[in-house]
C-alpha cells in the first residue's frame, strides 16, 4: 500500500512539473543594424517566446523547419492564432505584442526579419 501510495505521488509529480515547465526559445541575433534586425529563433516542443513586442511594421518570417504554433495576444479579448507551417514557408506578420508557443512535437526554427523604420 506504502508503495502504490508513494508510485502515485511520483507520477503525479512528474506529470506536473512536466506540464509547469515551459523553457523559453533559443534567440540568436544574425545581423542588428540601423536598417533590419535578423534573428534565429528556436522553438523546441513545448516551449514559448515569453510576451514580447514587435515594434517594426515591416516583418517576415522564414520557418526553416515548420511545426505547429500558437500565437497568443496580448490583449486577452482577442483569441489566439494557431499555425500549421511547413519547412520553406515565408509569411509577413505585422507589428504586434504576443507569446508564440510550440504546441507541436517537433522544433520549429524561424529567421525573423524586423526592417526598422526610418
């Protein structure tokens, strides 16, 4: 009984610290200029960016390896946008302030291109 008892409380444990622990991406800046800022963003499974804002209007974003992410405003009245994407696809995402999370089973890597505005 002492056992089974003891058996729960570890799964059970495991089972939240697993759903509690969200690490954040991988950034690498590529190119920080007066002009463009370029980024290298890793997203491993289950993890997430943190809020953050996008202050440039002008962004796209390259998904080198594709996957499944959330991207969760930060105005809670709006809802959230879940992408599908596939390696190679290129999209423009305007200005905004969100949370991207992998909510797939694979890493998602992504170049970011930020032109400043001048």
């Amino acid at each position: 009984m002492l056992i089974k008892s003891i058996t729960k409380r570890v799964i059970v444990a495991i089972g939240l610290a697993t759903f509690v622990t969200t690490a954040q991406e991988s950034r690498e800046v590529i190119l920080d200029n007066d002009q463009v800022e370029v980024v290298r963003l890793t997203y491993p499974a289950n993890t997430e960016s943190g809020m953050h804002t996008h202050h440039y209007p002008f962004r796209t974003v390259y998904f080198v390896k594709g996957g499944k992410l959330e991207l969760i405003p930060e105005d809670q009245s709006k809802t959230s946008t879940i992408l599908e994407v596939p390696d190679g696809k290129i999209l423009y995402l305007p200005a905004t302030t969100h949370n991207v999370r992998n909510i797939g089973t694979s890493t998602v890597v992504i170049i970011e291109n930020e032109l400043k505005a001048q």
